[in-house]
C-alpha cells in the first residue's frame, strides 16, 4: 500500500545488469574450494588413479582389456571437459601414454619434437594459474603445430582402440598414415621456422591488421604445404590459431631435401633470396 513517505523514499541504488565475465566470477568465487584449485601435481594422481583398475576397482567390467580402454576413453572423452585445469592434467597423462607409439611411426630420415615450447609441459607455471583471466585463455594457447598433431593422433588411436574393443570387425583406416605421411613433417617443419634468424621470421607480429608483404614474416601467419619434390610457404590474412577463413598467398617455393633440417635450411636460402631481391615474391628456388 502507497504512503506519503513511500511515494517520498528515495530511488533504490543503481545495481549494473550481471554481464557473462561476472557471472563466471561469481560463480568461480562461490565454488573455489572445488577440487580443481589443489595443486596440479594431485590433481594429477587422482586423475591418473582413474585409470588404476586395482586402486579404483570396478565391478561392471569382467574383460581387463576392454576395462582399460574404456576408462582411457572416460578420460579422453569425459573428465577433460570438467574444466581448464583438468582439461591440461588428462591431457597431460594421454600424451605420456602414448608419446612411444607416436615416436614410432615417425619415417625414417624425419625428425620429431612433439613439444617445442614451453607450455606443452605441466611444469609451465600459467597452466596452474585458476584467475579469471585465466580461465578464458584456450587450452590450446601457445601450442607448438606439430603438439597439435600428436594430440590429434591420440583422438584418433583412443577412438580407434575403443572401436577394436567393442567389434572384432573393426578396421583401422588411413587416418594414422596421413598422420604421419603428411600432417606430422609438415608441422615439424612449421615448427622449425622459429629457428630462422629474426630478420626472415618473427614468433608474432605486434599489430593485429592482416601482414604485409614482406620480411620478416609472422610465424603465427604462416603455413607449409609438401609434395614429393616441392615445398611450400604460404602467408595468410589470419593467424592459423583462430581458426577465421581468409586469404593466404605463396611467399616461395623450395625444392624438398631429405631431411626436414634440410628443407627448412632451403626455406632460409629461399627468404634470403627474395630478401636480397633474387627471387621475386612468391617466386620458386631450385
């Protein structure tokens, strides 16, 4: 019912509408004794204990091998997407599991580093970092090509075991022999560009405008494409991380040598041609 001092009172304060960032701090603030804030190195063990069948015995599962591999696919499916924190931790336990049977099928001749950088490993001091800003970063930040590749073998080999297990008809496919004939030497040489002099290539350029044409080049902007004898470095309107279709144009065209070093040397030799106006732009090096 309305009065004269009601009708008087004052206006209630301003209260801003809630935004998505403050939701999720919110909520972050409400749930922080959550099982994700303690420290990466437990979290690890429970995770890894996960797939233990003597520590974490089940009583649903009577074939130890089928069990094995539904509780890597429980991992590899389910308990990543949890949260960031767990997404790096299981992430982190896959690619230790089958890091052996990726080196492997490397070809003969060809070299392999799965992790290049730094924030491959769980000893990179961000990975643990649980903040706001923290949690809207990508798991994939800072993520070397050829990590990328490794990480796209073990869905393929997970998802592969997982159809052995539950149909002896099950077929294989050529997914891991594109993997390894195509994809893996085309990261490891994307990878290898950073090893070039600053004067041909930059880790990142500072502005955000699509590059110009010229050196030195932005490594997050480029890509390299392989045949039989040639290879090829392309410079794109977008950095390949976020994923946004644009344009890309050929910088130079090397022939292939017999190991990656080589062809990425020949890469170098192509750079320092164009740098020095020999080659035009886009032009092919012998």
């Amino acid at each position: 019912m309305y009065n004269s001092s009601a009708i008087s009172a004052p206006p209630p304060p301003y209260v801003p509408t809630p935004t998505y960032r403050s939701i999720q701090h919110a909520s972050i603030s409400r749930n922080k004794r959550g099982i994700f804030i303690l420290p990466l190195h437990l979290i690890h063990r429970i995770l890894h204990l996960t797939l233990d069948q003597r520590a974490t015995p089940s009583k649903f599962w009577s074939d130890p091998e089928e069990e094995r591999i539904r509780r890597i696919w429980a991992l590899f499916r389910g308990l990543r997407g949890v949260n960031r924190v767990f997404w790096l931790v299981a992430t982190s336990i896959l690619r230790a599991m089958y890091l052996e049977t990726y080196l492997s099928h490397i070809k003969p001749d060809f070299s392999s580093d799965p992790f290049p950088y730094e924030s491959s490993h769980l000893d990179d001091p961000r990975l643990g970092d649980t903040t706001l800003d923290a949690s809207f970063r990508s798991v994939f930040e800072g993520r070397g090509r050829e990590t990328a590749i490794f990480d796209k073998y073990i869905a393929v080999k997970v998802g592969q075991e997982l159809r052995t297990v539950e149909s002896s008809l099950s077929e294989e496919g050529e997914a891991i022999d594109d993997i390894f004939k195509r994809l893996q030497p085309t990261a490891r040489i994307e990878d290898l560009l950073l090893t070039l002099p600053s004067i041909y290539i930059i880790p990142a350029q500072s502005s955000t405008d699509p590059p110009q044409r010229g050196l030195p080049l932005s490594h997050t902007h480029l890509s390299v494409t392989l045949t039989p004898t040639w290879a090829q470095l392309y410079l794109h309107s977008y950095p390949l991380s976020s994923f946004r279709r644009g344009s890309k144009e050929l910088v130079v065209e090397v022939r292939r040598i017999g190991t990656l070093e080589g062809t990425v040397r020949r890469i170098e030799d192509g750079l320092d041609d164009i740098h020095r106006r020999l080659v035009p732009w886009g032009g092919r090096v012998q």
